[in-house]
C-alpha cells in the first residue's frame, strides 16, 4: 500500500477559520474558544485526556480513535508547535502538550530557524527548514510502512493543499462563527476541484467532511 498523507480531525468554524485572531500563549485559538472547534473530540470516549469513565460513542468517537490509526509520523507548522515567532528565544519551550505529548511518533515542525531535535516523552521534535515536497519526503522515510499525518495549522494546509500533497481530508465543521482569523476555505465546495467529497453530518452539530483522491 502506498503512504499516504493525511489530514484528520481538522477543526474550521462555519465560516471557515480554523483559528481565531491574537493567538498567544495564553490563548493558542486566538480569541477563538478551543471547546467550540474540537470540542466534538473532547466529549468522545477516546478523547486521549480522558480521565473519567464515559464519553460519546458514535461517528465522532470513530473519528477520535482513528486519529493515531496507521500514522508513523507528522508535519506541522511552527505556529501548532508554539507562539513564538523569528529566531528562537531559547530551548526551553517543549509545545502545547506538557511533558507526553499525544504524537508519539517523529514530528516535524517546518520553520525558517532550525534548530536540533527535542525529545518529549515519546515524541521527538525535528525542526527543518523545508518545502512542502521535502519535509513530506523526510516524514515518511521516518514512518516507515506507515502514512504520514498533516497536524496543522491553517497556513501549512493550505500550503500543503496547494502544492497537491495531501491524499485524504477529514475536516469538522462547527456550528459556529469566528468572523476573523486564519481562514482555510470560504466554504468545502472549494475542494471539489481536486477531491471526491462527502458530507456527514453529526448528532454533535458538527459536520465531518471527507475529500480523497484516487
């Protein structure tokens, strides 16, 4: 089977930004509430932070637990591993996740500043200055047999999508609007060029879309 590059769980609002303006720290969805685009994962009962007995079953805790299914490695951009931009101010910073982060697999952040590997639990960090093709080239002779999985953020999906890279799509789409920030699409049609696509509506609110490519 070939590898393949995949985006999943992939949180827009209706009118679709998949994050809000004045990303910070404090806030990494900008002034967007993080609950009202991926909150549909949190309430499943695969949700990797579950510490409590329940959750939903159903088509959203599919989509929860097929998140890690088959994937050897993952591509993000700078800005889904932390807020800092230029030069790096020190070494300190480990990202968003504490000290297990949920990849448990090689993860490459595309920067302009690299820097050496860091290692979190059982993830290890590399930090490339690549193109789209190249950096999907270093993922998956690090996945081995297994696909490659396209974590974020906004601008780094587009860039991918533009460059023809990513072969299979799972979009959420939530029953809110942000009204500004980092906008992915005007609407899901716009896909249709490039992909078969598919709409399933959820008995969360949210409406999953699929798009893949023969």
């Amino acid at each position: 089977m070939p590898q393949l590059l995949r985006l999943q769980n992939f949180g827009v609002s209706r009118d679709g930004f998949g994050a809000g303006e004045g990303q910070s720290l404090e806030h990494p969805f900008g002034h967007a509430n993080p609950a009202d685009l991926v909150g549909w994962c949190f309430a499943t009962a695969s949700w990797v932070n579950r510490t409590d007995p329940g959750g939903s079953r159903g088509l959203d805790d599919y989509f929860t637990r097929d998140f890690t299914n088959n994937i050897g490695a993952e591509i993000m951009g700078r800005n889904k591993f932390g807020p800092q931009r230029g030069p790096w101010p020190d070494d300190d910073w480990r990202g968003w996740w504490g000290d297990e982060p949920p990849f448990h697999t090689p993860v490459f952040v595309l920067t302009h500043y690299p820097r050496e590997p860091m290692q979190v639990g059982e993830t290890t960090f590399y930090f490339i200055d690549a193109a789209p093709d190249e950096a999907l080239e270093q993922a998956k002779a690090a996945a081995g047999d297994k696909d490659v999985r396209l974590g974020g953020g906004v601008a780094t999906v587009r860039e991918f999508v533009e460059a023809g890279l990513i072969d299979t799509l799972h979009i959420a789409v939530a029953p809110v609007e942000l009204g500004r920030g980092e906008r992915l699409w005007t609407g899901p049609t716009e896909l249709d060029d490039r992909y078969h696509h598919d709409v399933v509506p959820s008995s969360s609110g949210v409406t999953h879309h699929l798009y893949w490519r023969d």
